[in-house]
C-alpha cells in the first residue's frame, strides 16, 4: 500500500470540518449508494471526491480486481495454509459451484446441502425424534470461535423467522457455569445436539461435548437389564459438522449424522455452509435459503460494480481512510435494532481475527497498521454509556450506525423513537457543540455569567466523527444476508490492500499451545518454561481450597 501517498491525501482532512464539507450541495446524492437490499449514507465521513479518488487509485495499484477475480475463481489466496477461501461459493447457484470447484466436488457440495435440508425438514415434520420417539423441543449448538458467532448472530437477528416449536441455544464458553445455565431449560429425551469443529479436536468444543454427553448419558433409563438405551440416544440425537469422520464416529456420532466442512471455507465465513445447520433448524430450509440469496446478491454486486458504486470497497477505503490516514485505531458498530445486538461481537471476530496482523502475506514488516479496535453495542443502550467518551473526550471514533426504516414490533412509536435515535447520534457526533454555542444557550436559560462559565466548558463537544449510516428496509432473511456478505468483503478488501493474509489466524495457536502446557502443569507436570508469575498462579490454583 502506498502510504506516502495515503499521508499526503489526508494533509487538508486533519484540520478539516466535516460539516464544511456539506458546502457541497450534491455531497449527500455524491457519498450513498445502494444495493438491492441496503442504503450507505457514508456523506458524514471526512474525506471529498478528490480524497476518494485517490483512495481508489491506492486499491487499483496494489491489484484488488485481480485479487477479487482470484478470490471468486479459487485460488489458494490464504498462501499460509495452501487454501482457496469459497466461503462465496456456497450461496452461488448450482452452475457456479461446478464452474469453480468442478463437477465432482459441486456434486459433494450439493449432496451436504441436500443432506442438511433434509435433517431440517424431518425435525420440523417429527419424522426424526429422540430416542423416546418424541419430537425435539430444543438444539444445542457445541462450537467456538467461527462456528459459534455465525449462529449466535444470525439467531438473534432472525428471531422473528424462528420455529416456535423449536428453541435452539449455542455454548462456546468453557465455563462449566455457562454450560450449568444451559443445560437447566433442556430434557434429555427432547434435545437435538450440533457438535461443530472442523478438526474435532478444538478443546474448548471437545470439551463442553464430552459433558453434554455424560449429562444425557447419566439420565438415560435403562428399561430392563437386557436394553440399555444408552447409545441410542447418541447415535439419534447428536449430529456433527466436522471434517474428521474418524473421531466424529469415535465419539459415538452415526455416519448419517454427520456433515462435511472443507479446508477452503474458514471458520468465522462458514455460517452458509452446514455450520448454519442449528440456523436452518431454527427458521427453516426456505428462510436460510433467502440468507444466502441476500449475500449471493451482494457477492454480485462486489463482482460486478465499479469501485466508485462499490458498497464493500467504498467501506473498506473508508476503513483504510480513518485508520490509517487520520490515524483513528477503533471502529465502533451501533445496530439500532435489538435483534442485531449480537453483531458487534460476530464483528470483533470476522475483522479483528482477519486482519489483525503486523507481517505480509510474503512474512515481511509492516510500515503502517492494520485492523482497528472493534466495539459496540446495540442503540440506544451505548447512548447511556461508552458514548459519552465518544462525544467528550478527545478520541475520534469512527462509527458504522445500522438501522431498519421499519420495525417488527407492534409499538410503532418506540420505533420510531429508536430510529430518532439513530440519526440523531449521527448528526451530533458529527456536528459536536461549540463552547459558543453553549454559552448562548445556557444564556437563554437566565443563568448569571459566573454560571455560565463555570458550567460551559463541561456541556461542549468536539463533533467531527466520521460515521457510515447502513439503513435497510426491514430485518428479513435477505438483508441479513447481504449484511454479513457486505463486511466479509469490506474485510477481504481491506486484507488485500494492507497485504496481510485475511483468512488465517496463527496468533490464535499461541495461546492453545500455552493453554495445554499450563493444564499439564496443574497436573504436576514441572515446566520450567513457564514465566515465574504463570508458576505461581499455577501453585494458588493447586492450593485452592
């Protein structure tokens, strides 16, 4: 990336105004765009035409159309582990998926696919049960990381698609207090189980499963001396997603039961994939066909668009534009939507575990910074509380507000209150208050000038925080889609035009290394390696109480 020539576009926009920038009066038909399931309103970011042109001038020399080509016709982009990164191909039409993973490998696809709809629709029918032979009641999804905040996210933000008969939980956290939590509102004989990990040996996952399996297996009946239900309720109630058949089918798991994952679609993109299968249970084979629909159409549109009417690149310039050339470090994400809630965290991961590198793709130093700091919090909760900083103190944080024009809810006034809110905090983050004009105010109000001046000071706000307003319609199956799609390729993007490789996660490993030394180390196990302060915190544990 050139970076002397990022430094230089942003000399003027240091010292710059956003509201100045209004001037223009065609700023606001100038700087939005839309796709067929969502509007950007990106007028509020401090940056002009000239600026953005030379945005685009940067993508276009470090090759983005050649690296979006290659991403889509599978080639192994992610250099550090040999793999394709297709996550895309799984929401293309059949046509597609022949074209790019050839026929016998489309054909497996389909088979999984076809497998998944199949395992929705006779739960929903009551054709598969439990062992007892009653219908499922519940599904508990067993994974981390990827194979957790897919679903996690896309559950909460389809509610209103769900399958009332049918309530479905996800467990990552290794916390036994998490799993205690879960496992209080389930029955045995009703509980459909997802394993999900690709190696099936993910401790934190293999490990919630092995408890969820003593628990069932601990209230099993046995009818007679002769009968044990035992391995019944294993074989008919647990499914995996996995790409190791041979501990999957240790565990107990039947061959039916198990569906495939493939090294060429990560973990953190793998909701489209049968890591969405407790997703497909919850709001069925037709809704989770419409999620997919929603981000096959903005993969077309980030395929086919010119930068300048590009949603995802015209996201991820402004990210390069806000952290490296104002030198901003964090992203805030505000979904004014309760059902939207869980995204900043699915956020977190997809952004920060992508592009949080400091070394190339070729192993080399970086010269500038990548991946900002990502927080949030659904609207209008933030409001009361982390948004103080962001309108106070002397930190610029760079905003993505996320708001439906329509509401699910039968109070129509609370929506239209929640959606006041939302761009409200635009306006004010932008246009901040001077200490002018809080003293002309507080000067209507009949205060003495001692109280004005006293009281001054602590009521101005600095404004000037750029900000993107993404606005759909309604939450439906399609705009969720297209969503997640719009920030899978605003990362990629941002991935190839800091050179980093966006689709491995090698700093994750270090931490599993250390885990497993210190969990021998709580067994007796002497490691001299361990820092002192690890040794000690190793030996308070063995002496607990």
């Amino acid at each position: 990336m050139n970076i002397q020539k990022l430094t230089s576009l942003a000399k003027s926009a240091k010292t710059r105004s956003i509201v100045s920038l209004f001037d223009q009066k065609e700023r606001i038909n100038d700087f939005s765009l839309s796709t067929p399931h969502l509007y950007l309103d990106y007028s509020k970011q401090n940056i002009n035409d000239v600026e953005l042109n030379g945005l685009i001038e940067i993508a276009e020399e470090v090759g983005l159309s050649e690296s979006i080509t290659n991403q889509f016709d599978g080639d192994k982009i992610n250099n550090t582990e040999g793999r394709s990164v297709l996550h895309t191909v799984l929401r293309a039409p059949q046509a597609v998926k022949q074209q790019v993973l050839g026929e016998t490998l489309a054909h497996e696809v389909e088979a999984a696919e076809q497998q998944m709809a199949k395992i929705v629709e006779d739960v929903q029918k009551g054709v598969l049960t439990g062992y007892t032979g009653q219908r499922f009641t519940d599904v508990l999804a067993i994974g981390i990381g990827g194979s957790y905040y897919g679903v996690k996210v896309s559950l909460s933000a389809l509610e209103h698609y769900r399958d009332l008969a049918l309530s479905v939980h996800v467990i990552a956290n290794v916390d036994g207090g998490a799993l205690e939590e879960k496992l209080k509102k389930l029955n045995v004989e009703t509980t459909l189980v997802v394993v999900i990990s690709k190696t099936f040996t993910t401790q934190e996952t293999m490990l919630n499963a092995k408890v969820v399996k003593q628990w069932m297996l601990s209230r099993v009946s046995v009818e007679d001396s002769t009968f044990n239900k035992a391995p019944q309720i294993i074989e008919k109630q647990w499914f995996a997603v996995s790409s190791n058949i041979k501990a999957v089918k240790s565990f107990g798991i039947d061959d039916k039961n198990i569906l495939p994952m493939w090294d060429w679609v990560g973990g953190r993109f793998s909701i489209w994939s049968a890591v969405g299968l407790p997703l497909a249970l919850a709001i069925g084979n037709n809704n989770f066909n419409k999620l997919k629909q929603g981000a096959y159409e903005m993969d077309m549109h980030f395929k086919s668009a010119d930068f300048k009417d590009n949603m995802p690149v015209i996201m991820a310039m402004l990210g390069i534009w806000n952290r490296n050339a104002l030198e901003y470090p964090t992203l805030a994400i505000l979904p004014y939507a309760h059902s939207l809630r869980a995204l900043p965290g699915y956020l977190q991961q997809t952004d920060m575990e992508s592009n949080g590198k400091s070394v190339s793709k070729s192993g080399n130093k970086l010269s500038w910074l990548t991946a900002p700091v990502v927080f949030g919090q659904e609207g209008t909760n933030g409001q009361h509380a982390f948004m103080q900083l962001m309108h106070q103190s002397d930190d610029i944080i760079p905003t993505d507000f996320i708001v439906a024009l329509k509401g699910r809810s039968q109070y129509t006034e609370n929506h239209k209150v929640l959606v006041a809110n939302c761009f409200a905090q635009s306006e004010a983050l932008m246009q901040g208050k001077t200490l002018a004009q809080v003293k002309s105010e507080l000067e209507v109000s009949g205060l003495s000038v001692d109280e004005i001046s006293q009281i001054a000071p602590h009521k101005t706000m600095k404004g000037n925080t750029p900000s993107n307003t993404l606005v759909m319609e309604l939450l439906t199956p399609e705009t969720m889609g297209a969503l997640l799609a719009l920030y899978e390729h605003k990362i990629f993007v941002q991935g190839v035009l800091w050179q980093v490789n966006s689709f491995d996660q090698w700093g994750v490993e270090l931490g599993k290394q250390l885990g497993t030394q210190i969990l021998s180390a709580m067994d007796g196990v002497k490691d001299d390696s361990l820092s002192a302060s690890s040794q000690s915190l190793v030996a308070k544990f063995l002496t607990r109480a």
